[in-house]
C-alpha cells in the first residue's frame, strides 16, 4: 500500500510540474468557498471550507466556439472537513465492569490539496467561457480536532438507593494521531494521506469565476483498516478572481 501511495504521488507531481515547461504564462486565480462534505460511513453532511491557488497553463488555443482552448490546471489548496464520525473501537465494555450506552462524537480535519486537471475552456462570448476539469489530486493532513463523549452504566449492578451507576466520559484528540483511553477503549486515526479524484465546471466573465466541483477521496478511513472504499464525497462552490 505505502509503494502505491508514493506512486501516485509521484505521477501527481509530475504532471504538476509538466506545467512550468509551457511557453505561456501562468494564469493564477486566487479561489475559495463553501465545501459540502460527506463521510461514507455516514449519511449526514456537514460544510466546511476551500480555498486557496488555481494556476492555469493553456496549452492549445481554441477556435471560437467551435474548438475548446486546453490546458492544465494545478493549485495548492487547503480545505476543512468536519466528520461526525469518528472511528472509534469496537469494545462496548470499560474498565470496573461498565458498559457504552450512548456515544457521541464529532472531528475536524484541514488538509493541503494539489490538484492535476486537464481542463478544456468552451469561449460562449467575448470575455466569457465554460471551463471543464477532470483529474486526480493528492493531499496530506497538516491538522484537526475532534471530541468523544462517552456514557456507561455499571453492568448488572446498582447502588444502595436502586439506581445503576454511571459514569460519563469527555476525551479530546488529534484526528490523525487517534488516542487511547483505557485499555478497553481506544480512538483509531485516521490516515494523513488523502488521495482521489476531482472534478469541476465553471463559468468565467473577465476576470471573475465560479465554478462546483466535486472531490471523490479513496483509500482508508482508519490507519489499521484494510478494506479499500470511497472515504468521502465532497461538493464545493468556489467564487475566484484572476490576477
């Protein structure tokens, strides 16, 4: 697994760098926005944010509205993932005999993305186009937080007064770290390393843009899984300005 991740970054890279060797200039667009995000394992979305560098490179001009312009877009971005899951092991009892009842959980994870898009440019007017861009990006976790709150119930057992004791239990953490909480109990972490395919569509008038796109990460939700699946899904919404 880790020969396959150093691959594909590798060949992102390189694409990446493909782009510097062009004739014409760069063209950067500053960028950021609204991201809609999804965990696979589950069903609630939550939003965060994107932004940061798109840097465009044409390498064959169009033909009116006849022939797309192509090129290669790339960029440097940073985005915010919150995750109300949380790996979590799968022991239901704590230590002194008691038992989960309840859990609840939330995360937060930034990462730095580097997108590879090939990107076909459709001119509708003077001064206004459609961009279409499809690739692969890779990304790496620079940090995040996340909060565990736990309730237990002592099991087969009550107090003097008939009422079963309880005990509740509050943990912060490092998504990417994981922590221990007993030797019960433990949060898993989740990889550093983030990898998948992006997409986008996008109109351009003068210098302003906006453009959706969607980002499909793969790979593992947790560093010890071994089970390959689509990790999480996610929508954003960009406003930029070419420079």
């Amino acid at each position: 697994m880790a020969t396959r991740k150093w691959k594909i970054l590798v060949l992102v890279l390189g694409l990446s760098g493909a782009l510097a060797f062009g004739q014409e200039p760069w063209v950067i667009t500053p960028e950021g926005g609204l991201l809609v995000n999804k965990e696979n394992s589950s069903a609630i979305v939550r939003l965060g944010f994107k932004a940061g560098v798109g840097i465009y490179h044409q390498i064959k001009a169009g033909l009116g509205e006849t022939k797309p312009a192509f090129g290669l877009k790339s960029g440097l971005y940073i985005i915010q993932q919150h995750g109300l899951y949380n790996a979590l092991g799968s022991q239901p009892l704590l230590d002194d005999n008691y038992y989960v009842t309840s859990i609840g959980s939330s995360s937060t994870r930034y990462y730095l993305q580097l997108p590879v898009m090939p990107m076909w440019r459709f001119a509708l007017a003077d001064d206004i186009s459609l961009d279409l861009a499809i690739g692969p990006y890779v990304g790496v976790g620079i940090g995040g937080n996340g909060y565990v709150a736990i309730n237990a119930k002592l099991l087969n057992g009550r107090d003097e007064l008939g009422l079963e004791p309880f005990k509740d239990i509050y943990e912060e953490f490092n998504p990417f770290e994981g922590k221990r909480i007993d030797d019960y109990y433990r949060i898993k972490s989740t990889p550093r390393f983030d990898w998948g395919g992006t997409a986008s569509v996008g109109i351009t008038v003068r210098r302003v843009s906006f453009s959706i796109g969607c980002d499909v990460a793969f790979g593992h939700i947790t560093d010890d899984q071994t089970q390959f699946l689509s990790r999480s899904q996610m929508v954003s919404f960009m406003l930029g300005y070419k420079l």
